[in-house]
C-alpha cells in the first residue's frame, strides 16, 4: 500500500488512538489496525514496518511504539539511545505516555544511569498534558 499525506499535509498527528482513529485517513487507520495486529501476534518485523511508516506520517502512537519496540528488543534489537529519541519524539507529538514511559526508566534507571531530575522533569509534562485535557 503507498501511502501518502492527505490532501497536501505533511503530517498525521494523533494524540490517542481512541479520540483520533476516526479523523486519520483511512489509508493510516488501516494501516495503524494492521501494525497493531501484527505486534499482538508477535510478527514484529510487519509490525516495526508498518509502525515506521506511519512515523514517517507523524504519528505520535507509532513512534511510541517504534521506541518501546527499540527499549525491548522486538525484532530489531535493544537500542536505548533510539529507544529514548523515539519516545521523546512520541511525546512531543503529543503523546503523553510516551513521556510517562521516559519518566520511568530515569526513576528506575532501567538499563540507564537513573536520573531525579529528568524523571521529574518527564512527570511534569505528563502531568501538564493531564491538565490541559481536563481544560
């Protein structure tokens, strides 16, 4: 399937799979579903593609996705450097787990130097991003 920016946009940025499926494309629902069963079924390498591509649309829940894969090693292997810049990036597209998911791995230093402060830092933003929804 080629896929392709709708109506000239240069991205496609869902904050939460459930509030958002209905105003992506169809052509990233479809894709977004299958990546999703994929990863359920445990064939990483269609889902890491799939979750890829929609990155390259900007999709906040698929590069979240592509970093926990990178954090555990779902078929491409541990990274945590690029599993740390994935889940970076998911959050500044707006998907606060992603930063939740950064605020835990600094608390319990999984695998990395434990950090306070930036696990401070990462609640933080989860937390403004809880209010500005409840706004």
């Amino acid at each position: 399937m080629k896929l392709k920016p709708p109506n000239g946009a240069k991205s496609c940025k869902p904050t939460d799979m459930e509030e958002n499926f209905m105003y992506m494309p169809e052509e990233l629902q479809m894709l977004y579903s299958y990546a999703w069963d994929m990863y359920i079924a445990g064939n990483y390498m269609e889902a890491f593609d799939a979750f890829k591509k929609l990155y390259d649309f900007g999709h906040a829940e698929a590069t979240y996705m592509l970093g926990i894969m990178y954090l555990y090693g779902y078929f491409i292997g541990i990274d945590y450097n690029k599993a740390i810049a994935y889940l970076q990036l998911a959050g500044e597209r707006g998907y606060s787990p992603a930063f939740r998911e950064l605020a835990k791995l600094y608390r319990d230093g999984y695998e990395i130097e434990p950090d306070n402060q930036k696990a401070i830092e990462y609640e933080r933003k989860v937390s403004d991003y809880e209010k500005n929804l409840r706004r």
